[in-house]
C-alpha cells in the first residue's frame, strides 16, 4: 500500500486528488495539508510514502517543505511536486530543494497514479513535457567539473540515453540490454558522477556538454 500526503491550499484539488488516488489499488491517502508547516507536521507524524506536494502555498510554501522533508534521515518520505507551473526557475528550484520528482497538474489521471507509484519505487520522474525543454536550457550554463572515473563504452551509452529522457525500457530495447542490466549501470553511473538520481545524471550530462559528444 502506498501511503498518500496531500499538500495544497486549494480544498477543490486536494478532494479531486483524493477521489482519483482512492479508487487506485494499492494508494491510499493518510492526510491532507494547506500550507508548508503543516505539510512538514504531517508528514513527520504520520510518515506516508509520498508528499504530493504544490508549490504555491501560503507563508512556508511547498519549496521550503521540500527542503525539510528530503534533509531527513533515511528511510523518508519521498516528495512529488505538483503544480501549474512549468516555469524553468520552479523546475529548477524544486530540482535544488531534492525533489524526487516534478509533474504538472493538467497531467491525466493516468499520468498522475503512474508518477506516484515510480517515486513510490524509489525512481526519480520529471513531466515529460518539460524534460527535454529543461535539459536544453541546462546545456548552455556553466559545466560542472570532470568525471573523478571514467565511464565504461557502455555506461557512456547509457547515460546518453537518460540525456534523451529515455525510460530504462527504451534504453534497453535500443542496446539489446536487460532492464536489470539497465539499472546497475545506472547506478555504477550515479556513484560516478556523485550524483542522487537519474534526473540528476541526465542534468549533468547536458550541463558539462556530454550529452553532445558521440
């Protein structure tokens, strides 16, 4: 059962969001908050698996809950922000303050329960409308310092994927790969880069101008 906290000033969305996660198996909403504060109270007591949280929110908005929440000590909440806004600087900030994931509110249904179960799962999700759009923007700041080791033919290839936004699915399928095999070079490409997540892996990629080498 996945565990559901509910965070958003707006009463109409919290009851929509808690209508469409009860009828999903295996979801579960625990509780609800409007505001920052309480978001962080709630989730300290009742520990659900995932924060959905807005950003929007008055006095100690959903960034700065973000923050506390993913400072915790392991195992914690896992937090998926949910807003309106696909703003570079909110994608950027919610990036920043460890969000595990970023998913826009006019998402399907569908779209939603599948985030909810993928941060649920320990993975990191970006909307995939804005993925590409922010990895573009990402490419031309400042790069970030070399590799402390050296990726492997076939990590380099991975990585490149998750620069494409690729699923670990469509990256095995295109390197003739299991999904498992997928995954440890993901991680063996996280502990790398120094980096948390695949989100993360794929920033760095554009960023230090990896993503356009062949």
């Amino acid at each position: 059962m996945i565990r559901v906290l509910l965070a958003d000033d707006d009463a109409l969305v919290r009851a929509t969001l808690r209508a469409l996660l009860a009828a999903e198996p295996g979801c579960a909403v625990v509780g609800e908050a409007d505001n920052g504060h309480r978001t962080v109270a709630a989730a300290r007591s009742l520990r659900p698996d995932v924060v959905l949280m807005d950003v929007r929110m008055p006095g100690h908005d959903g960034l700065h809950a973000t923050r506390e929440i993913t400072a915790w000590a392991p195992p914690r909440p896992r937090v998926l922000v949910l807003t309106t806004f696909d703003l570079d600087d909110v994608v950027d900030d919610a990036i920043a303050s460890g969000a595990d994931g970023f998913l826009l509110k006019r998402a399907t249904p569908d779209e939603l329960v599948a985030a909810v179960r993928t941060v649920a799962a320990g993975h990191a999700l970006l909307a995939p409308e804005i993925t590409r759009r922010l990895l573009r923007s990402l490419a031309a700041r400042p790069r970030p310092p070399g590799l402390p080791a050296p990726l492997t033919p076939r990590e380099s290839a991975v990585l490149h994927g998750l620069a494409a936004g690729l699923s670990n699915a469509e990256i095995a399928a295109a390197h003739h790969l299991s999904p498992e095999t997928v995954k440890s070079h993901i991680k063996s490409i996280l502990a790398k880069l120094g980096v948390r997540d695949r989100t993360q892996a794929a920033v760095w990629a554009h960023r230090s101008g990896f993503a356009r080498e062949r």
